[in-house]
C-alpha cells in the first residue's frame, strides 16, 4: 500500500484555495452588475393586469412593459384596455401609456387616448382618469367626441 507524502497534499491544498480565490466572484464584479440608469423598482414585460373590486373584474390592461415605484404601478406601449361593467366590457381604449395608483385605485391613461363604446360613443383627448371605485372618468387637455 503506497502513503501519500505529507508535501503532496499540502501542495493540493493550497492549489485548491488558489483556485477557489481565482474563481470566486469578487466584491467589485458584484457591484459593477448594477446599471445606475435603470430605474429603482421591479420591471417586467408582457403584462396583462386585471383590476377587481369585491372579486368583480372591474378593469384589463395588456401592456408591453411594466415598473412599479411604491404605489404607483408605470404601463409602457398599452396594447389593450377594456374597462368593465357589471363584468362585461363597456370601453375599449387606446394610449402609449398609463399609471396605476393603486392608493387612489385609479388608472391615468395618458398621450392620444381614444376612448370607443359599443354604441357608436368615440373620444379622443390628451389624458384621461379612470376611477375604479365609482367608475368615474375624468377627461383633460383638448377632447373631441364624436357619436357614429
């Protein structure tokens, strides 16, 4: 039976620590993995957002990307929004863009909203609030309506 000599394991030994301190990510490539011109928050793309009040759909959002800051939740590149009621779908709108307030429960649609109901009913405006609670909307800047 052969020993191991005492030097050979003392020159694996410290071949291993070599290579884990060669291989083990230091503190500076840690911190360089933080781009400072990403906004603080949670991003995520491909979103579909349903709002509900009391288990009752209220509001659907399809947006391309979206980021949260504390309450307020940002909708970049809208590709769909249906506004419900009684859990069916009364507006269809169309924006670039939208903010969740989830402190107000209401969704600011903002740049080019148009606004279309079943009835023929077409609005078009520089920003509009819906408020979930009371389903109450609120049109500012220029607006234009028009009934087909």
């Amino acid at each position: 039976m052969s020993q191991i000599k005492p030097s050979r394991i003392a020159v694996s030994l410290v071949v291993l620590v070599g290579l884990g301190f060669y291989l083990w990510p230091q503190e500076s490539d840690i911190v360089s993995l933080a781009d400072p011109s990403i906004p603080v928050g949670v991003h995520f793309n491909e979103v579909q957002l349903i709002g509900r009040d009391q288990g009752q759909r209220q509001w659907e959002v399809i947006s391309q990307t979206m980021r949260t800051e504390e309450n307020m939740i940002f909708l970049d590149q809208l590709k769909n929004v249906i506004l419900l009621q009684d859990n069916l779908p009364k507006y269809q709108v169309q924006a670039c863009s939208g903010i969740w307030d989830k402190t107000s429960d209401s969704l600011r649609f903002l740049e080019n909203v148009i606004l279309e109901e079943d009835d023929g009913l077409s609005l078009q405006t520089n920003m509009m609030v819906w408020y979930n609670q009371t389903e109450r909307l609120e049109f500012y800047g220029e607006t234009r309506v028009e009934f087909r």
